[in-house]
C-alpha cells in the first residue's frame, strides 16, 4: 500500500467512463499495444489514448466497450501517439492488463466518485 491520501487530493483526479470508438494496432509501440480514440460525450469530445492490452482484447471487442481513464492529465507524447487520456487497469495473475469498466452501460462522462 501507499502512502495515505486525503480525500480532497483523490478528487483532483478526473475519472470519467468513456467508449471507445476505435482501436488500431499500434506497431511502433515497445510493447505490444493499440491506438485507441474514446468518446467522453460533448463536454469532453474524443480523446486518443494507447494501451498495452492485447493479451486479453481484439479489435474487435474493444469497439464499443466503456472504459474508465484519467481525463485531466496532460498530454504525453507515446512515440507517435499523443496520449491524452489514461485508461485504467489492473493486472491479472501473469500481470496483464484487464482494463476497468461499469458493470452496466452508463451516460458517457459519468464521474467516478
């Protein structure tokens, strides 16, 4: 475990649910992984992103899949993507990623709290 937080410093944290919209493989990444554009709602827009999470997720599965991300931190540049949202996961046993979503469709935007 981590050192203690406040609350005030967990909720400088912005994460929202997103959908993605669409994922390509990403072949210039160091480890295997996915371009990924996430649809936050109007207020937001569409956020590009990377991901290492081709061990457990196809293309195919990814389209129209909710995902939770990190929707305010700054933009960081992942060889040619500029990722500007964090898609968040936890590892499985082998540590690989399985991303973090609602257990139920849910507005685009949604606030975690």
């Amino acid at each position: 475990m981590t050192d203690q937080i406040s609350y005030d410093d967990f909720a400088k944290v912005d994460i929202r649910v997103g959908r993605i919209i669409e994922a390509e493989p990403f072949p210039e990444a160091r480890k295997p992984a996915f371009k990924l554009r996430i649809d936050f709602g109007p207020d937001i827009g569409v956020k590009r992103s990377s991901a290492q999470i081709t061990r457990h997720y196809t293309i195919e599965e990814l389209i129209g899949r909710q995902v939770l991300a990190v929707v305010n931190f700054p933009p960081r540049q992942i060889g040619p993507v500029r990722s500007e949202v964090l898609v968040l996961g936890v590892p499985d046993e082998a540590g690989e990623v399985v991303l973090l979503s609602p257990g139920h469709d849910v507005p685009l935007a949604g606030k975690m709290f």
